[in-house]
C-alpha cells in the first residue's frame, strides 16, 4: 500500500500544470480578441481616410454649395426678430410659467391669432407676426454647484452619499431656477414691451400665488411688529438701567451694583450686552423689510432692453446657434459624406447577393 501513496500526488500536479495551462490560454485568447477589435479600428480608420481623400473633391463642392445657398438664403430671406426680456421668481411659478409659454406657442402654430391677442394684448398685425416664444432659465454652472450644496445639506449623510453631481442635473428641471429668460421671435419689428408685461401679468394673477404671498407678508409684517416691540421694551430697558446706575455712582454706597440673568459679579454691567441685542434686533428688522421688498412681486422683470426686436437670422445646428452659411455648408457636406457612403456600401453589397 505504501507503493500506491504517492500516485495521488502525481496527478494532482499534473492537473494543476492543465489548469494554469487552460489560464494561460483563456488569456492569450482575450488579448488577441482585443487586439483584433483595436486592429479592426485602426483599418476603418485607414479606410475612412483614404475614402474621403478619394472623394475629397465632390465633398469640397458641395461644402462650397452649401455655403453658397446659406449666403443666398440669408440675404433672400425675411429678417427674424428676436426680443427677450429677463426675469426673477421670487416665487416657485416656473412650472405655471413653462405651460403658458408652451400654450401660447400651441396657439400660434394653430394660427389662432385672434385668442393670442386677446390673451397678451397684441395688435391684429403683431399677433400674425408671431412666430414663436421661448423661454429658458439663465443660470451659470457655479449657481448649479451652489443649488447642488444646499440640497446635499438638507438631506442626511447616508443619503447625501448616494447623490451624485450628474443625477442632480438630470432630475433638476430648468424651470426651478429663480432667473428665467422669454424671448418673443417674430417677422416684423414690433414693442413687445406690454406684451412681456401681460405675461407676467397672468402668472400674477393666478390665485395661489396670490394666497401665497398674502400669507408671506402678513408672516413678515407679524415678525416686524414683534421686533419692533422688543425694540422699544429694550430701549426701556436700557433707560433703567442708566437711570439706576447714575444712582448707584452717585450713592455714597460704592460697592452697590446691579445683576442680570443671575450674574453674581456685582462689578460686571450688561450695559454693552443690552447695546449688542438692540443691534441684532434692528439687523432683524432690516432683513425682514428687504424680504418684504422682495415678496411684493410674484414674478418681477429685470431687464428689457430689446423691446422692439434686433435682428437674428441664427439657425441651430446641434444646440449650437450659428449662421446660415455655417449650417448650409455643414448640412450639405454632411449629406453628400452620407450617401456618397451609402452608394459604396451598396456597391459592397452587390458583391455578395448570391
């Protein structure tokens, strides 16, 4: 028996070398699996390049046609004003406001000039001028980074480690930011000033709103009648005290004092502590008259400084406002790449039918 022990150990380390062997293979696989696909990009790269030089000069025609036609087109085409204004929510309207934009766009493409005239005070050939409105918020990516801080802080620490930056942006709607700016496009030069300002007028006018900031002031002027009397019961406060210290100077008791909040250190005053709390109070009533300021208007407009319209004949091309020639030329050379593509691989294709 003594004979057959060691047989075991044989084959276990000759199974352990195939192991390591299978390894070693599964890896020189996967490398060369990789390499391939790199190998492969390499070549359509190689393809693509020599592709384009061979077509190079049909793709540079219709580049220069393209630019060509933007040229032709811009100087043909009617003039698009834009005017915009700029405004601040001081109050949480930008989803009411979102839906009265996409509402009266609705009208406008329906052409239905006269109940877009009756809503936001337009003349009747200032309504048929009309070819769309735009709203959008203005916010920098620092604000973003800000509103990110201050919805972290008021979450607790298992959640907040779960937020990502990311996931913030893609569930923060445009709406929510306080600054928004509408733009008006229209074919005529027009005052679209009252225009703006019946816009701002109907989100004012919605009753919540209005519940909302009747119940803020009242909130605001309660607090301020509050401090103001605090006010005046430390002014009293205070005069006391003077009154009864100017005694206790003039006594012939010298070690007479006086205490307050239990100090037993008859040497100690509260005059300046009196004096700090009288600041802090009025500090209060000023921030409170700077909130109130704010809350006398649901939506307020900061600026407008294009009442009647300028010029922008821009045309979007991925996101990107650029100008007519840009976007014909680049839309041109793009489609002429395409199916001068799509014809080749066609040809590819006719190949291999069989």
């Amino acid at each position: 028996m003594s004979k057959d022990l060691p047989q075991p150990q044989q084959n276990e380390e000759v199974d352990l070398g195939q192991l390591f062997k299978l390894i070693g293979n599964a890896f020189d696989r996967f490398f060369k699996f990789i390499g391939s696909i790199f190998n492969k990009i390499f070549l359509a790269f190689v393809w693509l390049v020599f592709f384009v030089k061979k077509h190079i000069i049909k793709i540079a025609i219709a580049a220069i046609i393209g630019v060509g036609w933007g040229f032709y087109f811009e100087k043909t085409s009617s003039p698009v004003y834009k005017s915009y204004v700029t405004i601040k929510q001081n109050y949480d309207t930008g989803e009411n406001l979102y839906n009265s934009i996409a509402y009266y766009n609705d009208l406008v493409k329906q052409q239905d000039y006269n109940t877009l005239k009756n809503v936001l005070g337009f003349k009747s050939d200032e309504a048929s001028s009309i070819l769309s409105f735009e709203i959008e918020s203005v916010v920098s990516e620092n604000e973003k980074l800000q509103a990110f801080d201050r919805y972290i802080k008021t979450l607790d620490s298992v959640a907040a480690s779960k937020i990502e930056y990311e996931t913030f942006l893609e569930n923060n709607k445009d709406y929510t930011h306080e600054y928004q700016q509408i733009t008006i496009k229209a074919e005529t030069r027009n005052n679209f000033k009252a225009v703006f300002d019946n816009i701002v007028k109907a989100i004012e006018s919605n009753e919540y709103f209005k519940r909302e900031q009747e119940k803020d002031l009242a909130e605001l002027n309660n607090r301020q009648e509050a401090l103001k009397e605090a006010l005046v019961k430390s002014d009293s406060l205070q005069n006391t005290y003077k009154k009864f210290l100017e005694k206790s100077i003039n006594s012939k008791n010298a070690e007479l004092g006086i205490t307050f909040e239990g100090n037993s250190d008859k040497d100690k005053t509260k005059e300046y502590d009196l004096y700090l709390n009288d600041l802090e109070l009025r500090r209060e009533i000023v921030e409170i008259e700077r909130k109130k300021a704010d809350k006398e208007l649901i939506v307020e407009i900061l600026s407008s400084k294009q009442d009647s319209g300028s010029v922008d004949n821009r045309m979007e091309l991925f996101g990107l406002p650029i100008s007519p020639k840009i976007y014909y030329g680049v839309l041109l050379t793009f489609l002429t790449f395409f199916f001068l593509l799509a014809f080749r691989f066609l040809k590819f294709l006719e190949k291999y039918k069989n």
